[in-house]
C-alpha cells in the first residue's frame, strides 16, 4: 500500500504539493523541486497540462519522481484523450507503480499555449471517476472483462469550496463522492469562512479527507494575475495591499501561506500546497505553520 493511501486510511492530517512536469524534455529542474518535499509531504503531484498549457507528460514525469523514491499523485485530465485513451493510460501507470491518481475534466484549451487545439473531453471528472472504479473492478467502460488483470488505482477529485452555486457545488461533490473519489484536493482557497461552511454543510457527510489548496503569492502583481486570469478565484483586496506593502513580498507571501496552513489545519483533513517554481519554499512554509517532518519517509510504491 502506498505511503498516502496509508496516511489516508490512518485518518493522518495530509501534506500534499504540487510540481509540474517540464516544457521540454530537460526534468533536472522537477526534479530539484520535488526532492525538496521528499520527506516533508504525503505526495507530490504532478499536473497533467494545467491551464491547457503543454509540458511534458504528466506520466512519465510521475515515473520519474517514483524511480526517485518521491511518491506521485499522477492527474489525469479528460480534455486531450478519448476514453480508449485514457483507459490505456490509467492501465499503463498502475503497470509503472504509480497508484494515486487525480481525476479531472481540464481546462479549456482557449485558456492555454495551443488554443486552436481541438478539445476531446469524452469523458469528465466524474465519468473519469467510473472509469477508474470499473479498471479497479476488472472492467473496462463497456463492462468488458480486462482479460490481464485488474488494477488497483487510489482515485482522488477536485473540489471548490468557494463556488458562487453552493447547489452546483453539493451535487458535484456527491456525484464524484458516488463515483468512487477516494480524497479531494480543493482549489486555491482564499476564504476560510467559506471553507468552514463547505466542511460543516456538506463534507460532513462523508469519511472522505479534504485538502485545502494553499497557494504561495509571491507578489501583488502575482495575486492580481491571479485574479485575472484564474477562473473561480478572487484573492481578497487585504491580501493584495499586505504584499504590496511588504518590504520582501516573497518573504510575506511565505507567511501569508503559513498562516492558511494553520487556519486549514483546524477545519479540514489536510493541505494541498501550490507553490509554482518555487517549491523549494514548500518546507519553510510548514515549518512556519508547526508542520513536523514526516516521520516515515516517502514510500516508493
């Protein structure tokens, strides 16, 4: 069993981080990242073209942070692939070793390097999520047997608590909480209050861990690119003035991070940590936050 799916079942509080892959073929600089987490978070995931950017896959970068002994969450997004390919794939990590899995729809490809790319988006997040429970079932999509075995995929999905359709938010969660979601990693979460209602109002009806998404700000100008550009996510004016006032904004956006950690740690299972480019920051933040080492390193699976 792998290190996370042990630290979930042990209702342990859960450290995640979030790497991605490279625009090119070169992962030394992944790979830095992901080493400084070694031993600081549960397991590291690895994104599967956010934002409809390209980079390098996102399984064979996950293959490489496990031959590392970094334990991945592997993401799979539904916008490039036919349920034939993604099928494959979901066949092929678990052949590789790698067991946790993020399932997601994806951005739109408008919103990316390649917007004239054509969209597939066969299946969603949630029939992503059947899929994934029908392999582990020794099926495939059209319930036909897989003659080579079944496989054994630990199946997370993304959650919003701060989305402006509580209604749309509660059936989504339920859907994916029906279709096997095992863990949710939520999106970057600015409102605490928010968060605490989405805990108390409808997570509470399920055993299933939540990870708040916290998000390092580097900058003023980094919160109000984020506000641009980031559907769902609008960073609080306060927090935009504190870093513009700050003498060293990475150095407070650190301690903005911390204290999120400690308002998530009283109100969910767990953090998901997004620190782009700058994951090395990752360790810092929990230290500031009184998250300890991990006592048990990072298992290889």
């Amino acid at each position: 069993m792998s290190r996370f799916r042990q630290a979930v079942r042990g209702g342990e509080f859960l450290i995640t981080a979030e790497v991605m892959p490279p625009k090119g073929a070169d992962p030394a600089h992944m790979l830095n990242m992901a080493k400084c987490l070694k031993d600081r978070v549960h397991a590291v995931n690895v994104t599967d073209g956010s934002r409809a950017v390209m980079r390098m896959s996102s399984m064979a970068a996950a293959v490489i942070l496990l031959q590392q002994g970094i334990e991945p969450i592997c993401q799979f997004a539904c916008r490039d692939r036919n349920q034939i390919a993604l099928q494959a794939d979901l066949m092929g990590v678990h052949a590789l070793g790698i067991r946790n899995v993020l399932a997601l729809t994806g951005d739109p490809v408008k919103a990316g390097d390649h917007p004239h790319a054509k969209s597939v988006f066969d299946l969603e997040g949630v029939r992503l999520l059947q899929a994934i429970a029908k392999l582990n079932r020794g099926v495939d999509w059209n319930d036909k047997p897989l003659t080579d075995g079944a496989t054994d995929l630990f199946a997370g999905a993304a959650v919003d608590p701060q989305s402006k359709s509580w209604s749309g938010l509660q059936r989504r969660f339920e859907k994916k909480l029906e279709a096997g979601a095992q863990f949710f990693q939520s999106q970057l979460v600015c409102d605490f209050d928010q968060l605490d209602k989405f805990m108390t109002k409808i997570a509470s009806q399920t055993d299933k861990p939540i990870l708040a998404g916290i998000f390092l700000l580097k900058s003023a100008k980094n919160a109000e690119f984020i506000n641009r550009n980031v559907p769902g996510v609008q960073i609080p004016q306060h927090i935009i003035d504190r870093l513009a006032a700050a003498h060293d904004p990475l150095r407070e956006g650190v301690a903005i991070a911390a204290e999120q950690v400690q308002l998530a740690r009283g109100l969910c299972h767990g953090v998901h940590m997004m620190a782009v480019r700058r994951e090395d920051l990752i360790p810092e933040i929990l230290d500031l936050a009184g998250i300890p080492t991990l006592t048990t390193s990072v298992a290889v699976v």
